[in-house]
C-alpha cells in the first residue's frame, strides 16, 4: 500500500489477539489504518486494542472464532463490519 492510502484502507485481521495476526494488526494500525481485530480470546484482544489505540489508531474488536457458524454469520463476520459502522470505527 502506499502512503496515499493511509487511513482510506479498513485492514480487517483474525486470529489478532496474538502471533502473527497481532503483528499484523499492529503493523497497519502504525501505519494509520483503521483496524478491526477478531479472535477468539478476549483478554488477549483486549489488550492488543489497548496497544492499537495508544497508537492513536481506529480498531474494533470481535470477540468469536471465524471457523464457528454462529460466530461467523454474516452479521458476525468480522469483514463486514466495517460495511455495518463505518462512522462509528474507533
């Protein structure tokens, strides 16, 4: 992505309450995009949103495994969140 795409790009992670998904997460939120994290542990979530948003980042948290049908709905699913609260991200 280039610079001019900072903070116009919703970068969507699972598996972001730890490991490389956390990284990740990380890694766009520094770079001022928006995120949503989702995954399974909320503790570990929560705590990586803390550190997204003392980076002065946008993130919302879904709380759910992906691989689960009643977690993944499609009023679930962690990809359509941004499509449900694109004003209310943050």
């Amino acid at each position: 992505m280039s610079s001019s795409d900072k903070g116009s790009v919703l970068v969507v992670g699972v598996g972001a309450s730890r490991g490389l998904g956390a990284a990740i997460a990380r890694r766009f939120a520094k770079g001022g995009h928006p995120v949503v994290i989702a995954g399974r542990n909320a503790e570990k979530l929560a705590k990586v949103e803390q550190e997204i948003r003392a980076s002065g980042a946008k993130v919302v948290v879904v709380t759910g495994d992906a691989a689960s049908p009643a977690d993944s709905g499609p009023r679930r699913h962690p990809s359509s969140i941004g499509c449900r609260r694109p004003a209310r991200l943050g």
